[in-house]
C-alpha cells in the first residue's frame, strides 16, 4: 500500500491542486489576497511530500536483508524506487505550480 501512495496518489495530488487553485483564483481576486491559494498549495505540497517519505520508507526497508524471493525483494525494492521518484516529481510540479502564486496577481486578465 505505501509504494501505490507514491506512484499513484502523489500524481493525483499535484492534478488536484492545479483544479483547485484554478478554482480558487476568483475566490483570490474577489477577496484581493491570495491566502487561500498558498494555503491550497501547501496542504497539496505538504500531502505529496508524507507519500513521498512513505516511499522512501519503503525504499530503505526493501534494501535490508530479507527473508522470501530475492526477485520479489528486488521488485519491491525498485517499485519503492520509481513510487519515490514520481512523489518527489510530483512535489516539484506543486511548487512550480505555487511559483506564479507568489509572482502574478490573481486578478490578471
């Protein structure tokens, strides 16, 4: 369950956080201050990095001796690997995404 966090969920986190500060810049340009959106982002960054860190997790259990299949070992041991990297890329994403946040008003046209 933790490798399925970071190779699927963290992905899904960075799309949701485009939809929802997407949603949130009328919000931002109705109220002139961009809060909500930064508050947006970090919860979705915060998110993103915990699966991250379950995979890395993951990642250093996998590479301990272990008892069973050394093929299963070894397929764990990458699939915590790959799951790992897409959470950090996902990561990456949010904060290009909250770049503009900090950059452009939300009421540019």
């Amino acid at each position: 369950m933790a490798i399925w966090l970071g190779l699927i969920v963290a992905p899904l986190l960075a799309l949701a956080d485009q939809t929802v500060a997407f949603a949130l810049v009328g919000r931002g340009c109705a109220t002139q201050t961009t809060l909500v959106l930064h508050a947006s982002h970090a919860i979705f960054l915060a998110l993103a990095v915990a699966a991250m860190v379950v995979a890395w997790r993951k990642w250093q259990e996998t590479t301990a001796p272990f008892e069973g299949s050394a093929d299963a070992v070894r397929q764990r041991h990458f699939l915590a690997g790959v799951a790992m990297t897409v959470a950090a890329l996902s990561a990456a994403a949010i904060v290009a995404m909250w770049i503009p946040t900090w950059l452009i008003s939300p009421c540019v046209a």
